[in-house]
C-alpha cells in the first residue's frame, strides 16, 4: 500500500467513526440489496466520513486510495 501509515490511520479513523462494526455491516447488506458494489460502498464512506483528501491526491491516485478503502472496510 502507497499510503502513508500517518494517513492511513487518520482515515481509518474518520471511517470507523461513522459506524459501529454492526452498522458497518449492515450498512454492507443494504448496499448489496440495492445492487450497489461494494466499490460505491467504500467510496461513499470516504465522502461521509468529510476526510480531506485533498493531501492524499498529492501523490496517491484512486486506485491506491481504494486499496486503503478496502483494508478499512473489510470489503
């Protein structure tokens, strides 16, 4: 992973602040239920959780921020 371990952890933590890990789950079933990929998942809790990624777009491109994503949300 090309994030730094600084903000990995910055953003694992304004992720996990949006859900406790049954919400976390729960809120996978819905997206699955609706038909949404998991992929639309990570990223809508990227854009909930208000982390500035302004910064990460300084030298990481999507793809490295969805490996991010994935770790965090175990999807």
């Amino acid at each position: 992973m090309k994030m730094t371990k600084e903000d990995y952890e910055k953003l694992k933590s304004s992720i996990n602040s949006l859900f406790s890990i049954t919400s976390l789950e729960d809120s996978k079933r819905l997206y699955i239920i609706k038909g949404y990929s998991m992929e639309r998942f990570r990223w809508d809790c990227l854009h909930h959780s208000d982390f500035d990624t302004n910064r990460l777009y300084n030298y990481l491109n999507d793809k490295h921020i969805d490996t991010a994503l994935r770790r965090i949300t175990r999807t």
